[in-house]
C-alpha cells in the first residue's frame, strides 16, 4: 500500500506542547505512528550512532495516510484540525505532501529511534540497534513495523511506568489497542502471568505477535484479537491498560469493569493536560477511585480502581 507523508513544520514558544498537540491530531486519525522532528536534539553520542541522521532544520512532525478512497477527506480534515489547533496555541505552521510505499515509511523514521530507559528496570530497544544491558536491565527488543508504539512519546512511558508501579507478578493484563505491543512486552518482561491485547488494525495484532515472539514470550502466556476497543475479550484482568486518546477512552469507562478484576487497575493515557480533570472526573462518575495520576510534556496518565484493597496505595495525591 502507499501512503501520504503529511509534514508539519512549526514555530512556537514550547515546540514540546506544540508537537505533542500536532501529533495528537494525526492519532485523532488513528494514524500508526508518527515522527517528531527536533532541532534541539542531538542523536546519541554512542559508539553505534555512525548512521544518526543530520539535526533538522525546523520543528515538525509527520504523519502517515494511506492512499485510498477516503484519502482527499481526510486531508481536509487534517487541516482543518491543524488549523484549529493553531489558532488556540497562536501556532505558525504549514503542511507538506509526499507519497511514500510502506517499505520507505517503514525505514524512513528509524534512524529517529534509539534505546530508550523507562522506569526503574525497562530499556526499549529498537530491533536494528546494538545495546550492551546493565545487571537488572529488561530489554524490550521492539520492531514497530506500521504500528504505533516505541516507547518514546510520554504517554508511552508513562503507562510503562505505571505497569510497574502497580502490576503483581504473576497478574494478567489486558492492553486495548495494543499497536506495537510494548505495553504486552513490558508487562510479560516485569512478571505477568498473562498478556493480551486487541488493536482494530490487523497488521498491527500481527506486529504485536511478532514482537512477543522476537522476545521470547511463551505462546501460551499471550492472547491477542483484532477488533475495537475491548469487545473480543471475556474474563477479568487484574489490570487493564489504554493508551489510546482521550475520546475513545471516556467511550470506554463503562465497559471496563467487564474486562476488570474487582480489585484491579485500570491504566489509561494519551490524555492531554487540558483533558485532565474530564477523564478523572468520568472515572469518578463510573464508581472508580483514583490510584495514580501522572503528567509528562502536556501529557497524563491515570491509574484507577473500582474496589480500594489495604494493598493498593496512593502514589499521587496531587491529582
């Protein structure tokens, strides 16, 4: 399949919140990933960054839309969310098109992608780079392929950080709208006795399986299913995560419990700052009490609970 390459450049007084907000219209479009351009950034100055590309220019970030029937609608679409973002943030900005195969996307942002640490014991690792690991290191060898989920936007980590803050070796976790599945991998790698995940994008269910696989996951410990949001899973989970947005995450509060062990987590990011306070306040509204609430780079992730057991604690009363 082909796609578009939508480029946005950007001046602004915080790039940081700009590209967060830029990048949060293109996943709007469940679009599977994105690159973020930063000429602050210098590549890593390890003995394996002989390929690191040349500092950009300007800031800008990418997305990537498949060139089918619904393609010219989106695109206006894009731009009238673009727009309307801008106006808001008193944003300067343009648009760019270029056509692109899915073998040039998929090569195209990987020189931007290198070992990342999460949390106290994760290190992310793409699959194309070198990495020496330090005693007690996980090391999450990751391919993302077409699906979202690298480990280097906040909300990423943030749910990284959550899962191992409040994850129970042994415990099962259900990710919805798994992407890449990092959030699985992370899991399996901290103790989980069961990972599953379901993601509405079928290539990117088999990417997740692959990635489970490349990392040594026992078969039998992993589930995964195609289909929209948690509807392809019956039992409970001692822990449920969405990294998704913050529409379709207040879309799902409900169905939750389900899906939820009584004493379980419910983990839930890609929730800009703005959007704090309504996520937390549905959640409250659907009978759930508030555990965790963390904020990176105008990002927020929120962990939950229907039932509060003597073993579950308040690691952020600042809410």
């Amino acid at each position: 399949m082909k796609y578009l390459e939508a480029k946005v450049t950007f001046d602004h007084p915080d790039p940081s919140l700009a590209a967060d907000l830029v990048a949060g219209v293109f996943f709007d479009f469940e679009l599977q990933g994105v690159v973020i351009e930063d000429p602050g950034l210098d590549p890593p100055a390890d003995d394996w960054a002989e390929d690191a590309v040349a500092r950009p220019a300007r800031h800008a970030v990418s997305g990537y839309l498949p060139m089918d029937e619904r393609l010219e609608r989106r695109c206006k679409i894009l731009e009238q969310a673009l727009g309307e973002t801008a106006d808001r943030m008193g944003m300067v900005w343009r648009v760019g098109y270029r056509e692109l195969d899915e073998q040039n996307w998929a090569e195209s942002w990987k020189a931007f992608f290198w070992p990342q640490r999460i949390g106290r014991r994760i290190v992310v690792k793409p699959s194309w780079r070198e990495f020496e690991p330090a005693p007690g290191d996980l090391v999450l060898d990751i391919d993302p392929g077409m699906a979202f989920g690298t480990g280097t936007h906040p909300t990423t980590s943030l749910c990284i950080e959550l899962i191992e803050d409040h994850l129970a070796p042994g415990a099962s976790l259900l990710d919805v709208g798994t992407g890449s599945g990092i959030l699985m991998l992370a899991a399996a790698k901290l103790g989980a006795g069961r990972v599953c995940g379901g993601d509405r994008d079928e290539l990117a269910v088999r990417i997740a399986a692959e990635n489970l696989r490349r990392n040594g996951v026992p078969p039998g410990t992993v589930c995964l299913a195609q289909g929209p949001l948690a509807r392809p899973f019956r039992g409970r989970f001692d822990l449920v995560v969405a990294n998704i947005l913050t529409q379709v995450i207040l879309e799902l509060i409900e169905d939750i419990p389900r899906v939820l062990n009584p004493a379980g987590i419910f983990v839930c990011s890609g929730i800009i700052e703005e959007n704090r306070g309504l996520v937390l306040s549905r959640l409250m509204s659907a009978g759930f009490e508030i555990v965790d609430a963390r904020g990176r780079e105008g990002w927020v992730a929120i962990a939950a609970t229907k039932y509060r057991n003597s073993n579950i604690e308040i690691r952020n009363k600042n809410l």
